[in-house]
C-alpha cells in the first residue's frame, strides 16, 4: 500500500506505551461523559485505535458495534421511519420546538452524533504505526 502523506498536515512520532496511556485515559472519559459529552469526530478514532492495538474499546461499542457508515447509515433510517421525517428535519424541528419527551431528547442527541460520526468517517484521516528505530512510512500500518 502506497502511504501518502498530506504536506499541510503535521505529524507526531510518539512510543505505542503514550498512545496505550492516552487510550486508556480516553476511555475513561467515554465511561463519565458519555452520552452528553460525546464528541462525533473524536470517537471513532477511540474505537478503532483501541481495536488495533489490543486495549478494551470503550463502552459505546456495544451499542454501535463497529463504527462503519452503514451501521450508522441504519440508526439514521431507524430514527427517519420511527419519526416520518428525514433526519435533518427531525433535527430541525427538534431545535425549534425544542424536545416533547425524554425520549424525543435521546433521539435528537443520537441523530445529531449519527450524522456527526458519518461526517467524520467520510473524511477519517489515516493514522500509521511503525516499529523500531529507523522509522520509515514505507514500513508503516494505516489504521482508519
């Protein structure tokens, strides 16, 4: 596989023992602020970075299972037919009217992270791991 990289992008070199630690402390955070605090961008690379490199996933992979666009494509249309609306209405309305029920609020919190995590694994940036001292590219892992 040919790595490219991207000139305007900056890079960081760091041992995989500060990754594990900074997983680990992610994960964390998941358990304490997640839902409400959940940032769409951020959780996909959690969750497939504790995958690759053997630490547990966070809690939310039981219930999304693998952040895939269509595991998420489904919720969407799960959430469109339970509320006859497309998901940007939805949201929308929900934003004006503000939410009727607690389970009216759950929903608008899950659309809107749906179409967040879509959105970032549309544009998900690779990152690469490589091993020993002479690192090269060339020899790296891309894990998206």
């Amino acid at each position: 596989m040919e790595i490219k990289l991207d000139p305007e992008e900056e890079y960081v070199i760091m041992p995989l023992s500060v990754l594990e630690r900074i997983l680990r402390y992610a994960t964390v955070v998941c358990q304490e602020h997640c839902p409400a605090g959940r940032d769409p961008a951020t959780c996909p690379y959690i969750v497939n970075l504790t995958k690759q490199i053997g630490l547990s996933p966070p809690p939310c992979i039981n219930d999304y299972g693998e952040y895939r666009q269509e595991t998420f494509r489904t919720m969407i249309r799960d959430l469109e037919r339970k509320y006859g609306m497309s998901i940007e209405e939805f949201i929308n309305t929900v934003r004006r009217r503000k939410p009727r029920s607690l389970e009216e609020q759950t929903d608008f919190m899950e659309a809107t992270f749906y179409l967040g995590v879509l959105k970032e694994l549309s544009n998900t940036k690779s990152i690469y791991v490589t091993k020993g001292y002479n690192i090269s590219v060339k020899e790296a892992v891309a894990i998206r």
